[in-house]
C-alpha cells in the first residue's frame, strides 16, 4: 500500500523516501447477499478515509527494514449498496455520530509499522489506561495489511496479515505485483466448529487477489478482491464479498528521518506511550443491550415446546431460539430453568440443554439428572439420544458417559443405551480426528472387549450395538466372529453393523464367513441372519462366484427366502446398484438364470426408489420385508439414505422383527426357526445413530397377554428435538472487519411403531409412523461495536410418512399389501436481511414464500400394486 522508489533486484523490498508524504486514498466494502442476488441487495456497508504514510527510521545496515508513520484521516461510513434516503440509515449520519466520539480519535490516531522487505512485521499502537477497542485496532490492522507485498514470485506462509497465518503465492512482473492467498489454508485464532456429516455439514470456497501497480518505482494503487462463498445441502448459498483499495492522490514535503539503533528505541523516544501488537485479528466482544436473559427466553418459548406441538414447525423454531441463549449461560442459569419447568416440557428442555454442547448445559443437565434412580427414565434417555445426536461432541462429554456407565444405574435399559451412545460419541471424534485421546482410547478397549467380557444375552446385544455406532476397523473381526453366534439376535446385530463398514474394511475372510452362513456351510441359521449376510456380500464388490453360487441357491431356500433373494436381484438391476454389471455377467449363463429359478412365487420382497433428486443432494429409500413360511412377518426393513456426491448419511432406519409365531395359527416354522421364541421388536437407527431396539412382546404369556389387550396404539420409538445441523464460524477479512457464520437444523421427530394381530380376522398388520417438523435457518453477519450487517435465510417444513404392511393369511397363497404414504406438507422459506447502528436506526427487509407440496404414495413393484386391489377389494 506504499510504494518502491525503485526496484533494484528482484530480492530487493520496497522503500520509503525520505523527507516524503505519501497521501493517499483508502476504502473499504463488505456486502452479504444471496449469489443470485443484484450488488444493489447486498447487505453490509463502507468506510473510506485518507491515509497518510511517511518514513520514521531506516535501519543503516538493512535498507530494506523501515519504521513508517501511518494516520487515517477524514474517516466516513456508508451504506454499501444503493438505497433510497428512506431505506439509508447512513444518510445524514456523520463518522463521529456513527463510530463515537472516542472511537474516532482513536482511528484518527497515527500508529507505526515496521516494514522489512515488503512485509509487515509489527505494529506499535497507542496505548494508554483505556487500550483503543479491539475494533480499531484491527481497523488500522487492515490498512497494515495492504502493505503487505515482495518484488519476486513465488509461494510462502505468511504470518504478517489480518486474515491470520496463510499460504500466499506472488506473481511479480514489471510495475504489477499480484498477491494469491489461499485463504483455505489460513490458520486463526478462532477456531468453530461444524456437524461431522458432509451432507449435513456446511462447505466453503475463498478467494483473495490483491493487485498492486506501481509506476516510476511507487505503488501507485493496491487492490483487493476477496470472496468466501458458504453453502449447506438443505440452504442455498451464502455470498461475502469484500473489497479493499488503495489510491496515490498525491506526494508533499513530508517529516526528517529519525536516527537510531533499532525500531523499538526510536519508538520509545518518540512517544513512549505506543506499545507493540500483533498484525493478526483480535476477538471482538460485543456487549448485547436489551439482550433477553435465558429465564426471559423460555418464557417465550414453552408453549411452543409442549408434546403436541412436537409435529409443528414452532416447535424446532423455538428450540433453535432456545439453544442461542443456552450458549450463553451459565451452569447455575440452566440449572433454574430446569428446576422450575412444567413436567410435559421437560424432555423437550433436556434436549436443547444436552444440544447446546457447552460446559455449562453439560455439567448442569448431569447435576439435574439422578441416573440411580428408576424414576425419570424418559428424560435420562432423552439426554443420552441427544448426546448421540451431538453435532461437535467433545472428550469430556464422553468421560462423563464412561463414568456413568461405570456408575449405579437404576434402570437397565438406561444402562443399555449409555453404552451404545458410547459408541457413537466415539465415532465423531475419531471423525475429528481424536482417536488418540486418552478417554477415547478407554472406551475403545471397553467396547472391543465387551462382548467376551459377560454371558448376559442383553449385554452381549448392547456390546454389539454400541460397536455398531462406533464403527472400528479394530471392531471387524469382533463383529466376524459373533456373526457366526449360534444366537440369532447376535448374528442379526453383527451382520448389520458389518454392512454400515467401508467396503475395504469387509477382508476376504470376512466375506468367506459371509459365504458360509448363507450357504449354512457349518450350521443351520435363521432366514433373517442368511438375508443380512446376502445383503453385505451383494454390497461389498463380490466377485463373479459369489454372485453365481447367491444366484444358483435360488430354488433351493425356503419358500418365502426364494422370493426375498429373487426380488432382491431384479432390485438391483432395475435400480442400477454398484453389483448389477456382475450379476448380469452371471445371468448370461443359462443355469444360473433361467425360468425355474425366476418365476418363484412369494408375498417377500425388496424395493428401492428415489424420494426426492436435487442438483445437490439424493435421497433415496429402500423396503425389504421378509416373511415366514406360514404368513407372518420375519423381518421389515425401511431405510432412508441422503448422498452428496461421494458422502453418504443412512438418514433412518426401522426394522420390525418378529419370529416363533406360527403357534398361534397352527403352522409348521420354517428350518432353523423350529424352536424359537415368541418375540416381536423394533429397532432404528436415526442420522448414522443406532438406538437401543424396544421390544412389543417376549414369550407366549407375554403375546397372549398383549393379543387381548392390544389396542392398536404405536409404540413410540424415538421422540424429541435433535440438532440436525450445526455450524459456527468466524471469518477474519483482510480489512481488519470480521464475519459471523452459524448455520442451524432444528428437527422436531416422532418415531412409533405397531404390530396388530387378528386371530379371528386372520390378519397381521405392522405400521411405521414417522412425524416430523425442520427448520433450518442460516445466517452471516458483519458485526462492529459501531455497525452491524447481516442476512439471514431459512425454510421450514411439516411432514409425515407412514409405512403400513397388511398381511391377510385366511388363505394360501396370503395377500400382502406394502404402502408408503407421505402426506401433502407446507414448505415455507425465507429470506431477511439487516444493517443497524448504534442510535438505534434500522434497515431491514424481509422476504418468503410459501407453498404446499401435494402428497403421494411411493411406488413399489408392481405385484404389490395388485395385491394391495386385493386386499382392500376384500376388506370393503
């Protein structure tokens, strides 16, 4: 932002004259808007001033080290884009009004440099009882920072900016030097923090170029255009532009050069009052007037939290509003809240306190909550389903599961859940990259040794699950080795965790076990076991064998599992899987593929389909459901995956299981099922987290207890507010300013689940009601002690999806009828931007838009589409 007097080798940096005043002009401009968006909507403003530089001292040994003079001068702030004198709250308002009093002197007053070879070194700043505000400082920062500039090309990490520590790359030619920073390598003092899932996550793209021309060996003008683009799957993008420059307007007759031994005693002689700072960004505090205290906001905001209007968008509305406040407050704050709240709000208050992911709500909700005690189990799971759910969990959030888990627990259930949250907690800092931590380690060799370590069925399961969530490659051959249980639940839990792993992870010796329980080589196993060992081999790039000798065992398996591997097949081809170019190789050969072995008749089936495309994300569903040979249901299985590009998030899954009912209807189980028990569950895993199964009945006095006495009701699954998407972050522009980012997915979710059973109407009926709301609001904000700007945008949703099975077994072969329904649900997104001063004056606008999007029922295949005319022909 100076100038070179002359270049005299390509290593030389640029001087300052002696006896010279370099006047020259400055601005800089901050505007947020939408990319779409026209310039003249931006939101943000400009400040411009003169800057007046001239030399103080020159080292005698090191030309190129100079101590320069900087003062800006005729300061005044403005609105960045065009507005009207009405919707202009700049207009009229002079810098003094704006910026105070004593901000202004303190902008107004000169600072020093120390320049080496283009590079800014250090600043020394006026200091006296009242340090200038952070503000300012990083204001002159940014003037600094246009400094900044070498004669000769090249790359380097660059500590002397406000953006922090850097990798910038020079482009040197003859009177133009342009400066690249790779702003994604940038290292600040202040760190965020983001949701471990890609597809959940918000991503960025930065750019910074400063163009500096010089003319007859003076920097004539300097540059810069900065950009930093934010975008998440479910929001569109965000858009930062920035913008600095520098203009020479003239030279005069400047100040003698000082002599002296080095920069700090030719400061000290000249004004003993200046001290040294850093070149980069500090944190700004700004002191919220009028702010709402926490207590105020629940006010606010209970109503809307009441269970029934869990289904309502106000309810994630005012659980983010919650949340902001609950960042802010201290333990003994929460804890009052907690203490004085209505009994049907406070699951939903445990949520947002767990969700808020600070020391504070984290020491307060384990004080509040009793863990000995049976009573409160609702909300002693609903803190550890949120601990699951947690967006950027930390190793202390962790060590207090682990100690709880090691501690009296009243309930077991709650012990089971402890242990499988475990699991995931520990898979998000691996993720982060805290794999090595003390206490992960701990929970690491608690979880692998687990299974061995107890002959509790129940715990072997928990052991099992929570390996499920933490997906460890150390956890494979643990996995491998209970897949092959002579216990049904176990092979089931282990051979499903194995198919949420990475396909290098799935070793040759894993599929050749795989191979073994399907085929039954060494024992005799339950259909379900054999159909999940199908499935991950299907999924883990098979080779030309594996596929032929699944194919040739067509025809061979019991009824129902011929038409469930069959239908599996043709679902793979018709939805184009990863294996679909091998299994048609293998269908080329006539033995493998001919019309005995794919005409096999059966009610089982698999089906996947897209539920929505965008540019940006797919989402897909598949159904898979199993039945018995006399008509009952095995298995039912619902999953729901979000894909961006090459991430992927297993957004839901509900499995309903239920076995050893053919009793009731006096039919022969199939092979391997002979002598189990009356058991009917269901199980989900929710945003890549498994939770602990529920079960609807086990033993036959308990089925026949619960057939006379079942009244159709859900069982609820899972029920409560979760963070769905979490992102902070804080971006420090070259000029000194700094911008907020928070990006927020609040879903309010209700998860249930039921089995009907009707002896005298012999038919079965299995539902999966899913009820949801979301509300996802993003925001970027510029804020000064002296101004602020910012644009916010969001949307909001209501929506339902239920999954009904009906299975009539009056007759053989039995009628089957699958619907997927998604009700019709409002969308609303919207759009607000702001500037305000300190005087109070407000711009704001504010824009959305509603619509309704009609509901539909997802297409299956077509031989269900003619059973569901069937049954419901019969039934009317």
């Amino acid at each position: 932002s100076c100038h070179a007097s002359k270049i005299i080798s390509a290593s030389a940096g640029p001087r300052i004259d002696n006896d010279k005043l370099y006047k020259y002009s400055y601005s800089t401009e901050v505007g947020l808007n939408r990319p779409t968006g026209s310039t003249r909507g931006n939101a943000g403003f400009r400040i411009g001033s003169d800057v007046d530089i001239s030399l103080v001292w020159r080292n005698p040994e090191i030309q190129d080290e100079q101590l320069i003079r900087v003062q800006i001068s005729n300061v005044q702030v403005e609105s960045a884009g065009k507005r009207s004198r009405k919707n202009n709250i700049f207009h009229g308002s002079s810098a003094e009004s704006i910026l105070g009093k004593v901000r202004l002197e303190a902008l107004q007053r000169p600072f020093m440099v120390l320049w080496k070879m283009g590079k800014v070194i250090i600043h020394f700043i006026m200091y006296h009882k009242n340090a200038e505000p952070a503000t300012i400082k990083n204001l002159k920062r940014g003037v600094a920072s246009m400094l900044m500039m070498q004669l000769k090309s090249g790359k380097m990490l660059e500590v002397n900016d406000a953006s922090g520590k850097c990798l910038v790359e020079y482009k040197a030619a003859k009177d133009q030097v342009i400066r690249i920073k790779h702003l994604d390598t940038c290292k600040t003092q202040e760190m965020g923090f983001t949701t471990h899932s890609p597809v959940l996550g918000v991503s960025g793209k930065s750019a910074s170029e400063t163009v500096i021309t010089l003319e007859n060996g003076i920097i004539k003008s300097a540059d810069v255009e900065e950009t930093h683009t934010l975008s998440n799957k479910l929001l569109k993008y965000f858009l930062i532009s920035h913008r600095q420059s520098l203009t020479l307007k003239k030279i005069e007759v400047g100040p003698a050069e000082v002599a002296g031994k080095d920069a700090a005693s030719v400061v000290k002689s000249l004004d003993d009052k200046l001290m040294s700072v850093g070149v980069m960004v500090e944190k700004v505090k700004t002191k919220c007037k009028g702010c709402p205290t926490l207590m105020d906001t629940w006010k606010a905001v209970r109503s809307q939290l009441e269970p029934d209007s869990l289904s309502k968008a106000k309810a994630p509305r005012s659980f983010l509003t919650l949340l902001h406040s609950l960042r802010k407050a201290s333990k003994s704050e929460i804890l009052t809240v907690l203490r004085n709240c209505s009994k049907t709000v406070l699951p939903q208050l445990v949520d947002a306190v767990t969700s808020a992911q600070t020391s504070s709500s984290l020491a307060a909700i384990l004080e509040f909550l009793d863990f000995s005690k049976k009573e409160g189990l609702v909300l002693q799971e609903r803190f550890l389903y949120a601990c699951g759910f947690a967006s950027h969990p930390t190793e202390t959030m962790l060590q207090s599961l682990l100690e709880l888990s090691q501690g009296k627990i009243g309930s077991t259930d709650i012990k089971e859940s402890t242990v499988i949250i475990m699991g995931a907690l520990l898979r998000k800092l691996c993720l982060k990259g805290a794999c090595e931590v003390p206490t992960v380690v701990k929970v690491k060799e608690m979880l692998l040794a687990g299974p061995d370590s107890t002959r509790v069925e129940s715990e072997v399961q928990m052991y099992l699950l929570a390996l499920k969530n933490a997906l460890l490659p150390e956890g494979v051959p643990v996995l491998a080795k209970y897949a092959e249980s002579e216990v049904g639940a176990f092979s089931t839990i282990a051979i499903t965790a194995l198919q949420r792993y990475n396909r290098e992870l799935i070793t040759p010796e894993v599929k050749k076990m795989l191979n073994r329980i399907y085929h039954q080589n060494q024992h005799i196993y339950e259909k379900n076991v054999r159909a999940a060992a199908a499935d991950v081999i299907m999924n883990s790039s098979p080779s030309y064998m594996e596929v032929k000798n699944l194919l040739l065992s067509i025809g061979h398996l019991p009824h129902e599992m011929n038409k469930y591997m069959l239908s599996k097949v043709q679902d793979i081809l018709r939805f184009e899987m990863p294996a679909c170019k091998l299994v048609r190789q293998v269908m080329k050969d006539m033995v493998s593929h001919n019309y005995d072995r794919f005409s096999k008749t059966g009610s089982s089936s698999a089906f996947s389909g897209f539920m929505a495309r965008t540019a940006d994300v797919t989402c897909t569903y598949n159904l898979d459901i199993l039945y018995s040979g006399s008509g009952t249901l095995r298995r039912s299985n619902m999953n729901i995956y979000g894909q961006s590009h090459n991430a992927l998030l297993h957004g839901l899954q509900v499995t309903i299981e239920a076995q050893g009912l053919e009793s009731l209807i006096a039919a022969t189980p199939d092979e391997g099922e002979e002598d189990l028990e009356s058991f009917a569950g269901m199980s989900a895993l929710l945003f890549d987290v498994q939770l602990r199964p529920v079960t609807f009945f086990k033993g036959y006095s308990d089925l026949m207890s619960k057939m006379f006495s079942m009244s159709g009701d859900p069982i609820n699954v899972v029920k409560g507010l979760i963070l769905l998407t979490d992102h902070s972050q804080v971006i420090p522009l070259q000029s000194g300013l700094r911008a907020s980012a928070e990006f927020q997915g609040g879903l309010a979710i209700d998860i249930s689940g039921g089995m009907e059973f009707s002896l005298w109407y012999r038919e079965s009926k299995t539902s999966v009601n899913n009820r949801g709301a979301l509300v996802v609001i993003g925001n970027v904000t510029v804020d000064t002690d002296f101004v602020s700007a910012g644009v916010e945008v969001g949307f909001e949703t209501e929506a339902t999806l239920d999954f009904i099975t009906t299975v009539q077994f009056s007759e053989y072969p039995f009628l089957v009828c699958m619907q997927m329904d998604k009700t019709t649900f409002p969308f609303r997104e919207m759009v607000s931007k702001q500037e305000k001063l300190p005087s109070g004056q407000t711009f704001s606008s504010k824009r959305s838009r509603d619509q309704l999007v009609p509901g539909s029922e997802f297409p299956l295949h077509l031989e269900n589409s003619n059973m569901c005319k069937k049954v419901f022909e019969q039934a009317w």
